[in-house]
C-alpha cells in the first residue's frame, strides 16, 4: 500500500510540476505576445498617419492639376 501511495504521490507531483511550467511557458508566450502586439500597434498608427499625409498631399496636387487644367483652357480660348 505504502509503495502504491509513493507511486501516485510521485506521478502527481510530475504532474504538477509540468504543469507549472507549462503555465509559466504559456505566461512568457502571452508577455511576448503582447509586447509584438503593442509594437505593431504603434506601426500602424504610424501608417495610418502617414496614409492620411499622403492622402492630404494627393488632394492638394489634383487642385493643383486642375487649376492648371482650366488656367490650359482660359489660354486656349483666348
């Protein structure tokens, strides 16, 4: 009995022991996660900012191209 006793108390604390590092392992996974998460979170607001820069710019040149577009035309007719 006192064998059999030895026996589960040995395989539980394996048991255990495993799954502690397998939640520490799981921790550390959601730690790096996260922080590459925060990273790529910051490179898009990036990006979304610079798509908004360029956004902006490529309306000013179409005003741009069109005040040449109808100053072509007032050149033309005159």
């Amino acid at each position: 009995m006192r064998n059999i006793n030895t026996l589960v108390l040995g395989i539980l604390t394996v048991l255990i022991t495993w799954f502690g590092n397998t939640v520490m392992e799981l921790k550390d996974s959601v730690k790096d996660l996260s922080s590459e998460i925060k990273v790529l979170q910051t490179k898009n607001d990036n990006l979304k900012e610079k798509n908004d820069d360029l956004k902006y710019k490529v309306e000013q040149w179409e005003k741009k191209l069109e005040d040449i577009r109808e100053t072509a035309k007032r050149n033309r007719l005159q």
